[in-house]
C-alpha cells in the first residue's frame, strides 16, 4: 500500500492548488458552494495528475532504473509490477472523468484536454527540446481554466497568461538544474536534456520569469481589474510576486534543485513570500475599499 500511495505522487498534489485561482480573483473565497465545488475540482485533477504520474513510470521504468534517485521508485524497483500499475492508471483514469463530469462539460473538456496533453507528454512530448516545457505549462493552464469553469465564471486572459509564464519559468528552471547536475549524462536523465545548453535556459528563464512578472503587473493595472473589484490597489500585491520569482531563481541557481515541488517546500522565506501574497491579496479584494 505504501509504494502505491509513492506512485501516485501526492506530494505532487500541491500544484493542482491553481484550480483556487479563479475562485479568489472572482471574490467567491467565503462562498461555501463555490468553495466546495473548488476543492471537487482539485480533487479531480489530483485523481487526473496521479493517472499520468502512474503511465509516466511505466513509460520510464527501464529509463529510471539508470537514475541514481529515480531506480528507487515502486516501478523503476519492481515493487509495484507493470500489470498492476496499469490497472491503478486506468481506475485513476476511470475516476477522474467520472468526478470531472460532475462538474459539467467546460471542467470535463479541461480535464479531458489535460489528460490527452499528458498521455502525448508521457509517450512524445517529453523527448522534444521546448515542446517538453510547454506541455507542462499548458496543464497549469488547463487548471486556472478548469478551476473558472467549475465555479461559472469566465476565465480571466491576464490570469491564464500569468499562470502559463510563471509555469514556463519553473519548468525552464528544473531543465537548467537537471543539466547542470546531468555530470555528462544527460539522456540517462532526460532524453530532451541533449538538445539543451545552458545559455539557451538562462536566456529563456529570465525571458519566462520576466514575462510572468510583467503580465500579472499588467493585470493588476488594467481598468477592467479596477472596475471588477472596486480598487485599484491590487498593484501592490506585485513585490511578493517579484521576491518569489527571483528567489525561487536564486535557489534553483544555488542549489540546483530539480524539482519545483522540493524548492517550495524546503524555504521558508519563498513560503512567506507566498503567504504575503495571498494575505495582502484577500486584504485588498475582500477589506479593501
């Protein structure tokens, strides 16, 4: 039971938190029903993202049995057969379009357009140089959108752009560590890694981090954000915004951290930076005049 609680990867669960996105920007966070519904929708894309983590280590298996960390996982270990991992894949599968439903046909296509993504990833996408990040981008997306949807609201462009930059910057950043850690071996890590260079990641994480800085400066700018909430105040969320980005650029430099999951969970001051965020964010939307 416990290496199939490893296999799906719940400390991976964090991310589908961008499903909350819409539901604060829509000023809905004390609405018990839309709060409720929210945390289904996480629910769904934890469901949803733990089937493709399973498909992914059946697909890496021989890959993982090479990694130096990665050998110890349930599969790449052989504690967990490829049968009985298929059989997980597709009750996870089974479960996440069976919950998305719930939710009506726009979170069911997200959902559906996610795991299709995934699946693509999983068999493709990941071996071609740029497509690998941008795959991984576009399910951040797919969740501010489908976290919109399954509350009934429109999804925000300037919200959806922010998410899909800052997710490009992060996915970027884990290429550059991985690199930097590969020692030479650079397809036992990740086939994709031979088409990188550090130069390309560098140029194209400060291009990534810059974007997602200047779009949600944009967002908090822009007359239709004043009009919707009733202040025009929000700009001053954006420091907490820019501290995270260049910390969590200076931790990946720094530490070489590989995943983005592990460099938000072992700093604190990127967690305070977070905490600021969402505190001055719910001061200025729900006290703010």
């Amino acid at each position: 039971m416990l290496d199939i609680l490893r296999l799906l990867r719940i400390k991976q669960w964090v991310k589908n938190l961008f499903v909350l996105a819409p539901l604060i920007f829509s000023k809905r966070f004390f609405d018990c029903s839309a709060l409720l519904v929210s945390f289904f929708a996480i629910a769904a894309f934890c469901v949803a993202s733990s089937a493709v983590y399973v498909l992914n280590d059946i697909r890496d298996a021989p890959l993982d049995r090479l990694h130096p960390k990665k050998k110890n996982r349930p599969i790449a270990s052989n504690r967990v057969n490829a049968r009985s991992a298929y059989i997980i894949f597709s009750i996870l599968l089974s479960a996440s379009i069976l919950m998305a439903i719930q939710l009506g046909p726009q979170f069911l296509g997200c959902v559906v357009v996610y795991l299709s993504l995934n699946v693509f990833y999983t068999l493709k996408g990941k071996n071609v140089v740029l497509i690998d990040v941008f795959c991984i981008a576009a399910g951040f997306a797919l969740r501010v959108m489908g976290g919109s949807y399954a509350i009934r609201v429109v999804p925000s462009g300037w919200l959806i752009t922010s998410t899909f930059f800052l997710s490009l910057f992060l996915g970027f950043s884990k290429r550059k560590a991985e690199l930097v850690s590969s020692n030479g071996e650079r397809y036992v890590k990740r086939p994709s890694l031979q088409f990188y260079d550090l130069n390309l990641l560098t140029n194209v994480i400060v291009s990534t981090g810059t974007g997602a800085i200047v779009f949600y400066t944009l967002y908090t700018l822009d007359l239709r954000t004043v009009q919707q909430f009733g202040t025009d105040k929000l700009y001053l969320t954006v420091p907490f915004v820019c501290y995270g980005v260049f910390r969590y650029m200076f931790l990946s430099m720094r530490r070489g951290e590989e995943d983005p999951t592990d460099v938000l969970t072992k700093d604190k001051l990127l967690w305070l930076a977070i905490g600021l965020w969402f505190f001055s964010v719910m001061m200025i939307l729900y006290l703010g005049r």
